[in-house]
C-alpha cells in the first residue's frame, strides 16, 4: 500500500515567486509615470496687461457672457472671432475672469482658443 502524501514541496513555488519578485526590481525603474500633460495657465496683474497691445483681451463675466472690448460676443462666434484676431496678437490670449463666473464657461474659451491656433493663454482677475 502506497504511503499518503503529507507534505507540499514549495521549493518551486518559492523559486517561481523570486523569479517574478526578480522581474519586477528589474522593470520597475523602467517603467515612467506618465501623467496628463497639463499647461497651466499663465496668471499676469492687470497693470501688465494694460502695457501690452499684442495680447488679445477677452472678459467673462459674473453671469457667464463673453466679451470682446466692450462687445458681447456669443458663444458660436468664439471661434471665428478669435481666428480673424489671431494675427494681431502674436503674444496670446489673456482671459479676464470675474470671480463669480463658472469654471466650465472660462474652460470652454480656453477650449476654442486653443483650437482656433492660439498658443498662449493667461487669466487675470
């Protein structure tokens, strides 16, 4: 009569787990971290703004409108608004925002400048 197996061996689970545990150490470092490539936005003072022609002037307000100087603009003709400017200010875009105005309003515009070509974007206060 056969003997009954009592014990497991584990040597080749141990021999198997140091191999990956190996492998591991090896490719860790290897590996970048990648993240989301974000630029943040460039925040400037007013009186920085005022000195300087080049940079294209828009305004968000409170009640999330768009304006251009003194002009509302809406919200379909971002796009072609900044794209006929776009030559005039070679030195970007800066947003002014209100404090009150939402988060997705001044993202949209950020959104359709940079769509519309335009490389540098800054918000003020």
């Amino acid at each position: 009569m056969r003997d009954s197996f009592n014990e497991i061996n584990i040597t080749p689970l141990t021999d198997i787990f140091l191999v990956l545990l190996i492998i591991m150490m090896v490719i860790a470092p290897m590996l970048d971290q990648q993240g989301l490539n974000l630029a943040v936005p460039e925040v400037v003072d007013k009186q920085q703004v005022q000195q300087d022609p080049k940079i294209m002037n828009m305004t968000v307000t409170s009640d999330n409108r768009y304006f251009y100087g003194e002009e509302e603009i809406p919200v379909t003709e971002l796009e072609s608004l900044i794209t006929a400017h776009i030559k005039e200010y070679p030195d970007g875009l800066l947003i002014q925002v209100d404090d009150n105005s939402d988060h997705g309003t001044v993202v949209k515009l950020m959104d359709v400048a940079r769509n519309s070509g335009m490389t540098s974007i800054s918000l003020a206060r």
